[in-house]
C-alpha cells in the first residue's frame, strides 16, 4: 500500500525534473502506481473513499432507541452507566468488554444531537488593565510545620497581562485575608492595575438579593487604590480564569520544589513563608519583559496603606474573658468589667486599653473556640481552689503533658487537696518560670519520686544540677556480648 509520504517523495523526484521510472525508483513504488498518482496529483489519503458500512454487526442495535431515549431525558447521562444499566435488565446479552463500543457511540450521538456545549471566549489582555485574586487550599501539598499538618490556604494574586504573580499564607477567606493579601501584592507590585477582578468572596461581593454590588469595606479598600471592582458570575469560576489556572501551576511547582527540597516539613511559617516567595520569584523570572510593559502604566501607589485590620468594642466579662467572632479569649483580670478595643487581623487579634496595646494573640479558627492563658487567671484561682475541677476551660491550664501527669497523680495520692495543690505549681510555673517547672516535674517522674509543691519548688532552687531533657547518655555497645550468636568454631548459628 503507497503511503503519503512516498507520493511526496515522489512529487518532489518529478519537480527535480526526473523521469518518471527513475521517480518511481527513489520513491520505491511501481512506475503504473507512480503514473497514476501523477495524474491525479492528489495523495493517497486525499483520494482514498470514505467507508460508509460497518465492519461489524452493531450489538447495541436493538437497544439503541431505548439508550436515545433516556439520554433524550438525562443527556448527562455516563455511557457506563447505561451499559450496567443495559447488563441488568439484558443478562448474558452484553459483555464487559463492549463498554468501548457504547462509548463510542453515545459520543457521537452527543456530537450530533446532544445538547450545545458552553462557549469559552478567549480575551485580549492589554498591560496595566487587570488583576485578579483568589484563595485556594494548600492542603494537598502535604505540607508541615514542626512535624504537625499545616492546614492554611493562599491568596493567589495575577496579572492577566504578564501573568506576574503573587501570594501570602491565609487562614480563612476572610476579609482580613483578602485585605492584607492584596495590598501586600500591590506593594510588592509597586503599582496599581486599573482593576481587580475576583469572584463571588463572600468578604467582597454582596449576596444576589442586595442593592449594593460590594460590601461597604472591599468597596473603601477599592476607592483607596482606585481600582475598578469586577467580579465573576454565579457558578463561573472560570470567568477569573487567569488565577484559576495559575493555581494549577503554582501548586504543581510548588510540589516539585518539595520534591527538590526532599522535605514537606519546615521550621515554622515564616520558614515555609519564604519557601513560597523564592518559588513565586523562580516562575516570575521568565515574565520580566511583558511585566516591564505592564509597570510603566500601572497607577501610582497610594501615600499609605488601609488599615486591614476590624475594629471592635466588648466588654470584659466577669470570668476574664472577651468574645471575638464566637471565640473566647482570657485577658487580665485586672480588666473585668472594662470596654478594651480589639483588632482583629487575618491571623491575629490585638487587644488595645487607654490608647496601648495590652496583648497580641493568635486568632482562632472557626466557631466555639477558645484559648484560656492561666497567668491570666491563676492568682484568683488560687484562692479559688474549689472551682478548678469543674473549670468549663480546665483543659488549657495544662500548658504541657508533664503538668497534666502532675494533676493525674495528685487526684490519685492527694485527692483532697489536688486542686489547691496542683495550682500552687502553676502559680508558681507563672511567677518563675513553667519551663523550670516543667523540668523539674520530668525529674520526679523519671525518678518515681512524690510530686508536692515543695518538691518542685526545691528542684528549681538548684537548678544548675539538674540534667536538660536534651541532655542523653548513651552506654557505649560491648560488641563481645554478640559472640553468644555465633558458633566460630562449627560455623553454625546458635538456636534458641
């Protein structure tokens, strides 16, 4: 059979000038054949007839009204659905192995007569016009921190032009997160695009039923930088495409940069934090020249940055707490009663008092959270003993797993006086140093000696003499002792 490309060979030979055989030759076919394609001057696969007939009986063929119909109904529809479907009401009529068949024929019908697909309209991009935004989760990567999953998402930031992009580690699609993440971007940018584009972020974009296109906060953080506010449609994540897909390929660096690195663990966040800067740096290295284009119209920085941070105002409660977006956090009690202001930022709050800044604390995540410091509350709960064992927040008063060893044998030895003893120890880990207590509680636990009070309280005076936890002594292996296992002399292993 001639294929197309000796007839091309052969076209070739004969506007070289040969003669047909010597054409026919080099193109290694018949002179008749070589005659004939002259004359018709077309390749094979241009003149060869389409074939109309089946090669085969088709084994749907007395089933195929009934699949019609039902794909008529439900176009979405799997074929292999439909097969098993076709198996159980025909037994023995279909094999496993026709399922291609029927794939290949509801594919076709599809082409035919199946409902219309959706259109993608590829755009024009022109420099300094556009950005878009979005968060995504970073869970799949596997990443950890200290040993421990780190369960964080990333503001992903790109311009559609250059496709230069950007990130920061968030928490939640907050609108703290949102705020920080952009205006990192844009400083780090050191312009501002005409317009930001995102899409339905609950912290951005009002609900369907509002007069108001944008919250009130993304709208004032819009008006600083002067951008214009775009947002895709409902169910269209595809209309911020540009980020959308920088997702894919961000995170696929991402895990071949750990790969590389041959650790998914690092030391802490800010670790892993540059980890992503240096990534976001290699991929931006090739984009240099359309981003370029893009800094010489970008709009000019604002003096300053928006506060991206929330206000608020609560009440010290009588048990020394406050509540923060349906979290609770203790605070001195030196403040129960008093109004403090809060500053609740992505991935931190700030308690403020007469214009100072009292506390920073790590912000919850979710709903019904809290975190209880007992040097908050120790001193009045030393006085207090008896509330300790029914505490509703008893759990976060034991700041290591050695202080509740401490607590589990006083209930056991001294139950009477565990309570009052147990917080004396914490007192004392609040005034000292929990540290110390906790290492001196590791030394009467390895030596199985009481846990009191004064015994803790003795330890740390001289703490100069107590072994680091960190500190391990390792006898050195007689190797002799190895002997006993092997025979020398018959060569043989002893058993036992």
């Amino acid at each position: 059979m001639v294929s197309d490309k000796q007839v091309r060979r052969l076209f070739k030979q004969l506007a070289m000038g040969k003669t047909l055989r010597v054409a026919a030759i080099r193109a290694d076919m018949d002179e008749k054949t070589a005659r004939r394609y002259r004359r018709v001057g077309r390749l094979p696969s241009e003149v060869k007839p389409d074939r109309a007939w089946r090669t085969r009986p088709d084994p749907f063929a007395s089933v195929w009204e009934e699949v019609k119909e039902k794909l008529e109904v439900n176009p979405g529809l799997e074929a292999k659905t439909l097969f098993q479907y076709l198996q159980r009401k025909y037994p023995g009529q279909f094999a496993d192995g026709q399922l291609r068949t029927l794939q290949r024929r509801v594919k076709q019908w599809r082409g035919l007569y199946g409902p219309p697909k959706e259109v993608y309209f590829p755009q024009i991009h022109k420099p300094g016009q556009l950005c878009e935004s979005d968060f995504t989760n970073m869970g799949s990567l596997g990443v950890t921190i200290g040993g421990q999953a780190f369960d964080h998402l990333l503001y992903h930031f790109v311009l559609t032009y250059s496709n230069w992009e950007t990130g920061s580690i968030c928490y939640s699609e907050s609108f703290e997160s949102l705020s920080e993440g952009l205006q990192g971007a844009l400083w780090k940018l050191g312009g501002v695009p005409r317009a930001h584009k995102t899409d339905k972020l609950s912290a951005a974009v009002q609900k369907p039923n509002c007069a108001e296109e944008f919250t009130s906060r993304y709208r004032a953080l819009l008006n600083h930088y002067g951008m214009e506010g775009q947002k895709a449609n409902a169910s269209s994540p595809h209309e911020n495409g540009d980020v959308e897909q920088s997702h894919y390929r961000f995170k696929d660096a991402i895990d071949q940069a750990l790969m590389l690195r041959g650790s998914r663990d690092f030391f802490s966040s800010q670790e892993y934090g540059k980890f992503l800067d240096k990534v976001f740096e290699q991929l931006n290295h090739g984009r240099q020249g359309r981003l370029a284009e893009e800094l010489k119209v970008l709009r000019p920085l604002p003096i300053g940055r928006l506060e991206s941070f929330k206000r608020l105002t609560v009440r010290v409660g009588r048990s020394s707490t406050i509540r923060v977006y349906n979290n609770t956090y203790s605070v001195d009690s030196r403040l129960i009663g008093e109004k403090v202001q809060i500053r609740v930022y992505a991935d931190h709050i700030e308690l403020w008092y007469g214009q100072r800044r009292v506390e920073t604390m790590a912000r919850l995540r979710g709903d019904g959270k809290h975190r209880i410091e007992y040097r908050h509350i120790i001193d009045w709960l030393v006085r207090k003993p008896g509330a300790f064992d029914n505490y509703r927040y008893r759990e976060d008063l034991f700041p290591t797993h050695r202080f509740r060893m401490a607590w589990d044998y006083l209930k056991r030895q001294r139950p009477a006086r565990a309570s009052k003893e147990y917080l004396k120890i914490l007192q004392l880990a609040a005034r000292e140093s929990e540290t110390g207590v906790d290492n001196a509680l590791r030394v009467l636990i390895d030596q199985d000696e009481p846990i009191s009070f004064e015994a803790i309280q003795e330890i740390i005076s001289g703490q100069d003499s107590v072994i680091p936890s960190t500190d391990i002594t390792i006898d050195e292996v007689d190797l002799s002792s190895y002997d006993v296992l092997l025979n020398v002399e018959e060569g043989t292993y002893v058993r036992y």
